[in-house]
C-alpha cells in the first residue's frame, strides 16, 4: 500500500482518539500458526493488529476455515492473508472473488489484474520502477545483479522498464553466496551491484563484496527495501517505500505496512462498504511515493524521494570510499603505472623509456579490446615522468609523492638500471608496496630475490647474457680468448657469472689475470698510465676480446689497441656493453682507429619481435608509430601482458589481487608467449628464463654510418644451439673464422696473415697423389693377370663360424666408416661418428692435435707397420718358418702373421697410405718458394728442407714396399687358412684395391679446396662401385656380399646428406634425422631381403670346442706350392 505522509498522521490521531470500531476484517493464518514465509513470524503480526482493536473487529480465522468464517461473518469487509505463497494466495484471491470481499495481501510475487485484491505494501511492479528511476538517474547501465528465487521474474521486470545491461546472478540456498562472490562476481568486473534479496541474503552478499574489496572508490551498490534492512556500508543506496526510511527488519516493515493501510482506509471513509473500501485501495495503488536513503558515516540520510517514477534528490550522494562521484557503470578498471617518462632531473630527456612504452600502450590497447585475458575489466597506466635515465634522490621522493595514489596494482620501472635501483629504495621510503616488473633492467643484482622480494623482469640480466657469451665463443668454434672488466661493481658482478661460464665451457683465457681488470672511468690521459696492461692482452695473442667496459672508456680502449700496433681483423670483440656496438661510430679526431679494429663487433642481447606475435606486434608498432621501435619496445609489451596474465589468473580464481604480496607471487608463476618469445621466470631468483637470445653484429654501410643488424640466434637449450641468419663477414672480407690467436705460437712460428694457399705445392702434391694412384693401378691389373685371375667356389654348406669369418665380417663394418672418413666432411652433422671414422682411417688431425711433433710420432708408428708387414709377408711367401722350424722367432712371426696380416694388409691399406701422403701436404706457405711452403699436419716443418725430405724418401720407400705386397697378399691370407670358410673374389680385392687408393687421392686434393665437387665426384664413384659390387658378388657366401652392398649404399647415403649440409650450412639437426631415418630404412629392408633370399651358411656351436680352438692355433694347415703363377693348395 502505498501512503503518504499525512495520511500516517491522520492514522495516528485516530487510534489515539479511540473512534468507535467499524471495520471487521478477517485473518487468514495457517493452521499450525508456524511460519508461512522464511522473512516474517505470523503470530508477531497477528499481534501487531491488536493495537487497531479499538475500531477493528479482528476474526482469526486459519487458512482451511476460510469458507467457514466468510459465512460466519457476512459483514466482514477485508480479509487480510497472511500467507506468502503464490498458490495459496491465488487460492484465496478465488475465494474472496465469489464472496466479494476485499483479499488484502502482505507482499506478493504476483502482478494483480484481480479488482478484489491488494496489497499492504507497494506492488513489485511499482518498486521495480522507483528502484529503475535512480538507476536511470545514475545512469547505471551495467553491473551484476543479486536477485533469488522469489524475485526471479525481477530480471524481466526490470528490462521492461529500463534497458540495461546488468548481469543477475540467482542466489541458491545450497550455494555459497561467499563462493558466488570470489569466483564469479570478481570476474565480472563490474563496478556497481544491485541487490534484491532476502536480508540475510544481502547481508552475506554485502560481507562478500566488501571482503573481496569491491566497494572501495570508484563503486556503487544500490538495494531495495528489504535488502537493505541490515546495510550499514557507507555509500550505499537504499530504495524504501515512503515513511519506512528507517525500518530495519522485514516484520517491522509488514506491521507498519499493515497498520498505515488499515489506518488509511479508516482515514479516508465513514462507512467502510466494500465499495468504498476498493475504490480507496486503487487510488492508494497508482500513487505510490518512494524515499531514496543513503548510508552516510553508518546513518540513515534520506536524500531523495521518488514519486511518478522520478527522482528528486534531496541531498548529497556518497558512495562507497567516501566519494561524491557517481560510479560509472563501465569496465572495472585495474590501475597499473610505469616510468617511463622521458625527463631526468637536471639533465637532457632521454626518450629510450618513452619508445619502449609504446610496447605497453598497445598491450594496454590490444588487453581492453578483448584478447582473452581479463575480459570484463579495463587496464589502465599512468606514466610517471620522475627521471628516465637519470637518478636524483630528492627529486624522485618529490615526484612520486606527488601522484602516491596513482601506483595501483603493479608497477614498470624506469628504463636504466641504475635509476631503478634508486627508485625501488625511494619505494619503501614512500612506504608503498606493488610489484615491480623490469623491462629493460639488466642490473644483476635485482636477480636476488631476499634483496628485491617484489622485483620481477621479462627482459634479461646482464648477469646470464654476458656468461652466455662463453657459450657463443665456444660454438662459434673458438677456444682462446682474453677478457678485460672495469674495476667497479658493474663489471665485477658480471665477472662473477662469466668466468665460472668459461671455465665450464672449456675455454682458455690466455692473458694473465693480472690483465683483467682495470680502473673504471678513465679518460684517454688516464688510460696511458695502464699501457703495460693493455700491451700484456697484446702479447697474449688472443684475437677474440669479450670486453665489459662501458662507454666512453670502452672507445679510448679501442684507440689504445690501435696506438699499440693491432689493425683490422687482429680484434674481435665481444662486448657485454649494449650501446657499445654504435657508440664506435661517433664522429670524432679518432673515429678511424676505433672502426679499425671496432668492426666486427659482437653482442648478445634478449630475441625481440619472435614468432607470429613479435612480428605482428612490430608491424602494429609501425603502422602507429610510423618508425622502426628499439628492441626495448618488444618486453615493454610483454610485461603489460605479465600483469595482465597475473590479474587473469587471480580474477578467474577469486584470488585477492589488490594484495600486492600476492600477486608478486602469481606474476613469478606465469608462462606465455610474448613478443619475446616465451616468458617465464626462474624459480629460485628474479631473473627471465631466456630461451633465445639475439647475436647481434656491427658493420658500416655505404654511407659511412654504423649499423647493427641480427646475424643469428643462440638457443641455448635448445638442441641446435646456434642458427645463423646473415653470413658473418669477417675483417678480412670472407666468411671464413679466424683463428683464436693472431699468431698462434702454440702452432705456428708465424702470423696467420702470413699464410696463403702455395699453388706450386698444390700442384706438386696433385702430381705426387697421381703418381702413386698410377702406379697402384697398374701394378694391380698386373698381380690379377699374373696370379689372381682365378674364381671362387660359392658356400652351398652349413660351416662352423671361425675366427676368420669373423675377421672378414668385421672388415665390412670398419670399411663402412673408412669410406665415410674419405667422403664429404660430416663433422657438421655427427662429431662424434666423424671423430669415429678419422680414427679408423687414420685422418687424426680432428682427433688429436698433430703438433709439436705429434704428427710424426703417428708417422713412426706408420712406418714401424710397414716395416712389420713386409717381414711377415717374408715369412709367409719364403715360408721361413718351414725352412727354420727350429727356430722358434719364425714359427711365432708366422702364427702371427694369421692375425695380423687381414689388418696390416686389408684394413689399414686406407691409413698407411693416407699418412705416407700426408707428408706430401705442403700446399701452403709464407713465400712464393718450395722450401717457404709449410707442412699442413705441423706448421713447424717447412717442406723440402732437410729432415722433411728424408721424410719424404721414406714415405715413397713406404709406399713402394707397402702397395705392392697388401694388393698381392690380400687374396693369398684367405688361401692360406683352412679354417676360412668366407673368400671374397680376388677380382673383387683387386678392384677394391683401384677404389680406396682412388678414394685416399681425392680425399688428399680435391676435397682440400673444392668440397663440394669432392663430394659429388665421391659419390658418383661410390655409385659405380657399388653397381659393380651388388653384380659380381664379392664373396662366396650371399650373405656377406648382400650386406658388403647394402655398407656401399649407407655410405653413398651419408655422402649425400653430408654435401647437402656442406650446400645449405644450416638445419643439421634436421638432416641428421633424415640420415638415420635413411640408415634405418636400408638396415630394415636390407634384413628382410636377406631373410628371404640369403639363409645362413654358418653356425656357432652353444658351447666352445677347446681342442678345436687348440688345432687352430698349433696346427693349421698351409698350401706349398706355387704351379704355373697361380695358388694350389695342398
């Protein structure tokens, strides 16, 4: 019902007057007189209507009796229900309706059309409009709603009237309303709650939204009558109806609502007829007044009141954290701040801050547009101007004081290291606390967590990069180097990290360590008094130089270098200083002697613009900016996307993100793909796990102008750790590496400048390699006519295997990776099979350093075995040891040569005439002379010169001794040994023998200047061999020749891969897969083939025939003749 003022009054004025009773009104209560409804006692109302009995005539009647009581009291007018249920209510309306009696209700979830039925209190509908008009006047659009089951037609209700966007959630009795609140309402990210619930209900709700701090400035709450009996939060909107402003319970609110229309109807009539009675309640119907209250220092302030659906406000508003201002009803909006403004206190503005803001500007933009991560909320920066690159205590303390509030959630520090150091300090002065997240902050000492609890980056520490440095060194493919620090904390926290790093990557610092430090800050004056210093890296020969010295210092030294005698391409530097790439070029009197020896120059630095984000990022960046942005830009980027991740994170689990200590410890735990790749934090410090790094390199370009451009990527957990993008330029204007030291004492006597390819050698060692090729051909077609031209009977029986097959067998699988040594370099794909492959062919100069006389202790040990293999096969072919039996040296030597002969003759045929060449390798020199070439296996013998032509004598008697004698008695081991049952063809051997020595010869030549063609003609002669080898099946037993084949053709395989690794110099890792999977084919089909077309000849017994073992050794059987140039046995 809704009354007025006077009204109320009037009520009063009768009831104290004691006017005669002329009403009688019916009391419709249950039967039990428990509760009907969960928000009010039945029997405390029945007892609010006794204060009406002076002029009332009240008939209790229970709801089942009904029919009774209407025909016990005809002259009843009103019947008042007391029930809150729809159905009985709908009932009851029936029953009125067909007695013409007055169905007086106490609130209703119904919309009345029935003439007989009203209301004590203001119909849903009519609260629904005066609750729309303040939202219509606050012009609160959206938010979350709170409703239950009751009022669950409220939604539809209050669309009807007012278009909004307010998301109502239900309230359940089997739900958490606390859940509700942290796991639902905080995502929404609203800023203003309406509530339309039961008491208890909002209280609840109130606590939630209050313990989840989202009444705080900046939001609004607004509740009807009901749910707002218990609100005591200050800037809270109430919407009661008139004269109830300061009821606080619901049974309250029904007694007055009760006594005000009873009082009402007495008021307005003298006769009381039905009539009149109904007639009187309509009236009260369509002019219903409403009270805006507004919670203000825990007091009930009327402020407005609502009539007609309008608003008229009466008062001031508040609102929760005490402001004046209306809420909008927008997107929450999380406040976060940076520094990065571009002003320092006394000294110029630097902008590097403000271009790297623009990373976090349109991360800002692209989060607000609706990317997936905090949907329903804003995010919002404000930048401090507060000093860039520049610190100054006073001045910073001053400037953030100013602007306290305007931190937030999280912070971006300043752009230089050092004025974030000095910011974080004036922080605690400020006695403010939030996350700090570095996007450009290489300090090391901010990776500790105890000193910097709050302190967070997503760019890189100064600290990890420069100890990465050792790592690019060494797959660069150096081993020396020299180190210089500037004696001050920078440098030596640095140092810290670096040299552990070195020493883990094996790397040698060559000067001494007295050399490693020097004062900081010097000028070109104060550098002269540490020539000696310098002078000692001079000496050290070290070529490559890393260099944590920062600028200018970092320019005087290159000056130094310059003044003390280097010249281009004897420095390479690696510098730990970011800027120091450029900072070479600034136009000065010196400029030439810094671009001298400052070119190239090498840096790592954080991979920006990766993957399919960074590089649409960079485009975004230039369509807006116009220009190219800094490198800094990317992470700027990324570390709004760390925040924004973080509050996510918090948001979706109701988590508390306005506690800063816990959001420091979401933002360590969060992992995502970035600008710069993926972003992810270490765990026990504040540093960035960084999964690719940037080699950055400098060069000049056409117009004189240094530049910096990106030549590859070091990954360093990755399995391909380094990936070169632009071919490295060198100083000498190639693409070859230099060595590590300038003149390489511990190699050479002289400077590597002074080496040059020697054609004349080159030409003499073609001849030389020929030659013997020649001669080796020629005498094997001559032993095959003249002894050899004979066949072989084919295995058709099972044999016992013996110790000869075996030794046959193993040949095949050792030849496989002798002819790989002698193809194109593998290195590049397999260091460990190629190391494999030298040794067994004897090219050990990538297995050992053949110098300072190593080389030629390998070439002893080459001459000792030959010399070995020419007196056992004296032995063997004078028979000495049947002529002097009794001796027993000879009857040894030819129980030996049984063993040995297959691997002096067979298997090392490829390496004693590799090194007996290798003393050929005089292909460079220092001079234009024979005797200034220099041997290639030690740069300490110049060719043609005393010792090494004695070298060379013995080399060509080597080779005239060694050839001859392993073509002839390759076939005759296998017709000397009864217990042999595998024999290859002799036409086999002799062919062989044409292929290895022609395979050592261009693995002497040609594939020392021209790799690529050495792997082509390669791999067209393994071809034909192999074609050769598949159709006159070498050996006796299928078996052997299947798998000899199948050995050719794994090799041509890893000939292929290995040029086309040579040709495109990069994806190893990939052809690596692509050759194992390639020798993985062959072995598979190779098996089945031999399953079904080769079966096995040979056998092993379970069990070990000892007196056979003892025959073998004491009693085997030998041929003894020679008939007519060809081999009978006996």
């Amino acid at each position: 019902m809704c009354l007025h003022q006077s009204f109320w009054n009037l009520a009063l004025l009768c009831i104290i007057s004691g006017l005669s009773a002329s009403l009688e009104i019916i009391v419709a209560y249950s039967h039990d007189r428990d509760l009907i409804s969960d928000a009010y006692n039945e029997t405390s109302i029945l007892q609010a209507t006794q204060s009406l009995t002076s002029f009332v005539d009240w008939h209790p009647c229970s709801i089942p009796d009904l029919s009774l009581c209407l025909s016990n009291f005809p002259n009843s007018s009103i019947l008042l229900d007391l029930s809150s249920e729809l159905d009985i209510q709908n009932s009851i309306s029936q029953l009125c309706r067909s007695y013409m009696i007055i169905h007086l209700v106490l609130q209703s979830s119904m919309k009345f059309d029935d003439e007989w039925t009203f209301s004590v209190t203001s119909t849903k509908e009519k609260q629904v409009q005066a609750f729309t008009s303040v939202l219509k006047y606050l012009n609160w659009t959206q938010g979350v709603g709170f409703i239950n089951k009751k009022n669950y037609d409220i939604k539809e209700i209050i669309t009807s009237y007012y278009s909004s966007e307010f998301n109502f959630l239900t309230v359940e009795s089997e739900t958490s309303i606390e859940e509700l609140v942290y796991k639902v309402v905080v995502r929404q990210g609203a800023t203003v709650y309406s509530i339309l619930t039961s008491a208890t209900e909002s209280l609840e709700i109130q606590n939630g939204l209050k313990n989840s701090k989202l009444l705080t400035a900046g939001n609004g709450i607004i509740l009807d009558q009901e749910s707002g009996y218990q609100c005591n939060i200050d800037g809270s909107l109430i919407v009661t109806e008139f004269g109830q402003e300061l009821v606080v319970s619901v049974e309250e609110f029904m007694k007055n609502s009760i006594i005000n229309t009873i009082s009402y109807i007495l008021s307005q009539n003298s006769k009381e007829t039905r009539q009149e009675i109904r007639s009187i309640l309509k009236n009260s119907q369509n002019n219903c007044r409403f009270s805006l209250v507004n919670i203000q220092k825990g007091e009930r302030i009327i402020v407005g009141s609502i009539l007609n659906n309008s608003l008229i406000l009466e008062g001031n508003l508040t609102f929760p954290g005490s402001s004046a201002t209306i809420p909008k009803s927008t997107k929450k909006i999380l406040n976060v701040s940076m520094s990065a403004g571009p002003s320092n206190p006394n000294a110029l503005p630097a902008l590097s801050g403000v271009i790297g803001a623009w990373g976090t500007y349109l991360a800002m933009n692209e989060i607000n547009e609706g990317h997936g991560l905090i949907p329903n909320f804003q995010l919002a920066f404000f930048n401090f101007d507060c000093g860039s690159t520049v610190y100054n205590a006073k001045f910073a303390y001053t400037c953030y004081k100013n602007d306290i509030d305007k931190f937030g959630l999280a912070h971006i520090p300043p752009f230089s290291s050092s004025v974030t150091l000095g910011v974080i300090k004036t922080f605690k002065q400020l006695n403010v606390a939030f996350p700090v997240v570095g996007c450009s902050n290489t300090e090391p000492s901010l990776n500790v967590t105890k000193d910097y609890p709050m302190f967070t980056r997503v760019w890189f520490s100064a600290s990890y990069g420069t100890s990465l440095l050792s790592v690019l060194v060494k797959v660069m493919g150096w081993q020396k180097i020299s180190i210089l620090y500037q004696n001050d904390s920078w440098a030596i926290s640095k140092s810290w990290y670096l040299n552990p790093a070195i020493e883990k990557q094996g790397l040698e610092i060559v000067n001494p360590e007295s050399s490693w430090y020097i004062p900081a800050n010097l000028d070109r004056e104060g550098l002269k008094n540490y020539t000696s210093l310098i002078q000692t890296i001079i000496d050290s020969q070290a070529r490559l130089l890393i260099l944590t010295v920062q600028y200018p210092m970092c320019n005087f030294l290159l000056e130094m270098f310059y003044d003390l005698g280097l010249r281009k391409g004897d420095l390479i530097i690696f510098a730990t200083y970011l800027d120091m790439l450029t900072y070479i070029g600034n136009n000065d009197t010196y400029t030439y002697k810094r671009l001298e020896l400052g070119i190239p120059m090498f840096r790592l630095i954080l991979s920006s613009w990766v993957g399919e984000i960074g590089q649409r990022t960079k485009q975004r960046v230039i369509e807006i900016h116009k220009e190219n942005p800094l490198v800094y830009t990317c992470p700027y980027y990324d570390g709004a996307y760390q925040m924004a991740h973080a509050l996510d994170y918090m948001i979706n689990r109701g988590q508390d993100y306005t506690d800063p200590y816990k959001l420091e410890a979401v933002i360590r735990i969060q992992k995502f793909v970035g600008c710069t790749g993926t972003i992810a934090t270490e765990p026990d410090n504040n540093d960035r796990i960084a999964e690719s790094y940037d080699i950055e390199g400098n060069g000049i370009d056409s117009t004189g102008s240094i530049y910096t451009e990106v030549i590859g990527q070091l990954k360093p957990f990755s399995l391909q750790i380094l990936t070169i993008e632009n071919p490295i330029v060198y100083p000498d204007g190639t693409n070859v590496k230099p060595s590590d030291l300038r003149n390489q004492n511990s190699k050479c006597p002289f400077p590597d400048k002074k080496i040059k390819t020697f054609e004349k050698g080159r030409g003499l060692l073609f001849g030389i390699c020929f030659f013997v090729a020649l001669i080796t051909i020629f005498i094997t077609v001559f032993i095959w006519k003249k002894w050899w031209n004979i066949s072989i009977e084919q295995l058709k029986q099972k044999e016992e295997i013996s110790v000869q097959d075996t030794i046959v067998g193993v040949s095949i699988i050792v030849e496989f990776f002798q002819y790989a040594s002698m193809g194109p370099d593998i290195s590049l794909l397999s260091s460990i099979f190629a190391k494999f492959s030298d040794a067994l062919s004897l090219d050990l100069d990538d297995i050992i350093k053949l110098e300072n006389g190593v080389f030629w202790i390998v070439v002893d040990i080459t001459f000792g075995g030959i010399v070995l293999w020419g007196v056992l096969c004296a032995v063997v072919l004078l028979r000495l040891d049947e002529k002097w039996r009794v001796i027993s040296v000879f009857r040894f030597l030819s129980w030996l040569a049984d063993y040995l002969m297959p691997i002096l003759g067979n298997l090392c045929f490829i390496p004693f005439i590799s090194i007996c060449l290798d003393i050929f390798l005089c292909d460079q020199s220092i001079g234009d002379n024979f005797t200034e070439s220099f041997l290639a296996r030690d740069c300490y013998y110049f060719c043609w010169k005393s010792e090494h032509l004695v070298y060379a004598i013995l080399s060509f008697l080597a080779l005239f001794l060694y050839v001859p004698l392993a073509i002839f008695c390759r076939p005759l081991w296998q017709e000397l040994q009864s217990m042999l049952h595998v024999k290859a063809s002799p036409v086999y051997l002799m062919v062989k023998t044409i292929f290895q020595i022609t395979l050592i010869v261009m693995n002497k030549t040609i594939k020392r200047s021209q790799d690529i063609a050495h792997g082509c003609i390669f791999l067209v002669a393994l071809i034909i061999y192999t074609i050769f080898t598949f159709k006159f099946k070498p050996y006796n037993y299928g078996r052997f020749s299947w798998w000899q084949g199948l050995i050719l053709i794994g090799v041509a395989w890893l000939a292929f891969i290995s040029t086309i690794s040579i040709l495109i110099k990069h994806d190893f890792a990939a052809l690596l897969v692509v050759l194992i999977l390639g020798w993985f084919s062959i072995g598979m089909v190779g098996l089945y083939i031999q399953k079904k077309k080769y079966p096995s000849f040979l056998y092993r017994k379970s069990a070990k025939d000892t007196s056979t073992l003892f025959k073998f050794a004491f009693n085997f059987r030998k041929t003894t003749a020679f008939s007519k140039g060809k081999i009978v046995p006996d």
